[in-house]
C-alpha cells in the first residue's frame, strides 16, 4: 500500500534519513521507535507529504506521492495526520470539530458520518462538550475520531499517547488497534514507548541515527533484537561481553539475557552476592553482582530475599540472546 524507497533527509551536516525504504500493508499497524532524535517524526512528516524528502520516493497505491514543493497545499487526500498537540478547535464542540473535518461534504453525509464517529468513538456524551472541558484521554478520542472523517486509507500518530496517565493510555492503546481493525486503516505510528509498540503495532521498525536497523514483528524483535542498543530500546536487559559469556555459559560472543529471564534456583550453576533490592510492584529487581564488574539483574516474584543474601541462578540456553 505505501512503499518507501531510499528515503534520505539532511538538516545542514547533520543525516536525519539514510535510504529508508520499506513497505507497509494495507490495514496494517506499524510503530516506529527510536531514540530521540533518531529521525521519526522527521519520517512521519516526510509520509504526511509536509516535508521535502532530499532523496528517496514514496508511493501510494502505485502511484508516486507529491512532497510539499510539487503541491499548492500540502499533503495528501488519503492520509491524516493525528498531532501531538491534538490541534482541536478551541472554539467548537466536539461534534463541530468533526463537521469541521468534512467541510465541503454533502450535508446529509456529513450529518450521518459525525453521527457514526461519535458511535463508533464512544462520544455521545461528549458531543456538545469543547476541548477545554476535556480531559488528555477524551481529546485523544476525539482528534482520533476527526482523523477518521473522510475515511483516510492511512492515519499517522507522532507521539499520541504520551501525555495521558497509564491507565488511560492502556484504554486508548486498545481502542485505537480494535478502530483500526474495525475501520481497516492502516496506521503509522512513533512512539518513544517501545511498549506500547510491543502491545499494539503488526510490525515494529526501529530507527537508529536515521537507519532502520530492525523490521519485525514485536514477538521477533524482542526474542531476536538485532543489536544490544535495540534489546535496551525494549526493557530491563542483562548485556555480557565475550569473555563473560564465555565464563558464564561457554559461548564465543556477546549475549543478552532479559531480565525476566534469569531465573532464582537452589541448584542453579551461576552463584552470586545480591547488592541490592529495588521495589518493582508485583515483585522485587535484585541486582547480584556474579563476579567484579559484572552484574544480574533478576526478579524475586516471591519478594522474600533481602540484601546481602547470597543466591544461585540459572538461564535456559534458549533464553541466550547472541549478538
């Protein structure tokens, strides 16, 4: 559906894009993940047709998308662009922001499609209600809603959810999937929350100083990340040298091990000294230091050792990641 060729984009000096190509289906989900600065938003804009690429082509349906210098306007008819900032009307209710989005439409249409939003959205309640009178989670819903009024084929999200409380973003990560499926809009999104890529997303790209340096599904980049910079994009993971893993597990190369992964036995081969023991709600993080300078980081589900314990550990060969 959208394909990405060679797309490359410089500020000055500095690389922002290298040939970033690849391919997203049509009612596909992808999250685009990174550091800061890595270069998402940057390709996000340059998809939305608001940003000149340097080099490089997108195409749409086999056809080739204009940048903003070949257009009047910019950006395209098919794809919709859902702001950080939400970029609601301050001045209208939200049934008016979603008349706003159809301006130039039928008014049957239009009456019948913000009726079917505001269903589809959960906003009955809200309908007559300004932005101002809402809250970080109902703003989302509502710029989301307004996003899907001229029924894009494709909607792109820069950083949606990142100013909502968890629980709120944990409701909204599962609305947006099951609008999507429903709807089959294919979505784009970045997110600095690589867990909330891992819970939604149909596939992950991981963008590093302007590279994709991994494509994947969640369960593949996160059983098999390509390097040990996208396993810490990921979670909490334990990184061994060769000379450790050669000690620890008799392998010629550098491993990871997630955390959740180093398992507590009596009769595991790997003794170590528990330095510290830090709260993680349903259980504790222990970190044991194995030998100096080399430290595990592990979980006591059963929160009954304390520091200064003296314990044994184990990991399965198959949880060993090589890199």
């Amino acid at each position: 559906m959208i394909e990405l060729r060679n797309i490359s984009k410089a500020y000055r000096q500095t690389k922002v894009l290298v040939n970033v190509t690849g391919t997203i289906k049509k009612g596909s989900l992808v999250a685009i993940v990174g550091m800061s600065g890595s270069g998402k938003t940057t390709l996000l804009k340059i998809i939305a047709g608001l940003l000149e690429p340097d080099l490089g082509t997108i195409y749409f349906q086999n056809k080739k998308l204009e940048g903003p210098k070949s257009k009047l306007v910019p950006g395209h008819e098919e794809i919709n662009f859902v702001f950080q900032d939400f970029a609601l009307k301050l001045n209208m209710s939200v049934e008016e922001n979603l008349n706003y989005a159809l301006l130039g439409y039928q008014e049957d249409y239009k009456k019948k499609r913000v009726d079917d939003l505001i269903a589809l959205c959960g906003l009955e309640e809200l309908r007559k209600h300004q932005p101002q009178e809402l809250s970080g989670g109902q703003k989302q819903r509502v710029a989301f809603s307004r996003a899907l009024a001229s029924e894009p084929a494709v909607i792109l999200m820069d950083e949606p959810f990142s100013n909502l409380d968890p629980l709120t973003k944990q409701s909204l990560l599962i609305e947006t999937k099951a609008l999507a499926k429903i709807t089959n809009t294919t979505i784009i999104l970045v997110t600095h929350d690589t867990r909330d890529a891992m819970e939604i997303a149909d596939e992950i790209w991981v963008l590093q100083d302007g590279i994709i340096i991994q494509k994947g599904r969640p369960k593949e980049i996160h059983q098999k990340p390509a390097s040990a910079a996208v396993g810490r994009l990921f979670g909490i993971i334990n990184l061994l040298n060769v000379a450790q893993s050669q000690r620890l597990f008799q392998i010629n190369q550098a491993t990871g091990i997630w955390m959740g992964d180093v398992y507590i036995s009596k009769t595991g081969p790997i003794q170590g000294l528990i330095k510290d023991v830090i709260f993680y709600g349903t259980s504790h993080k222990l970190i044991i230091e194995i030998e100096e300078g080399l430290q595990l980081i592990a979980l006591d589900v059963q929160k009954e050792l304390k520091k200064g314990h003296r314990i044994q550990l184990s990991v399965a060969t198959d949880k060993i990641i090589l890199f």
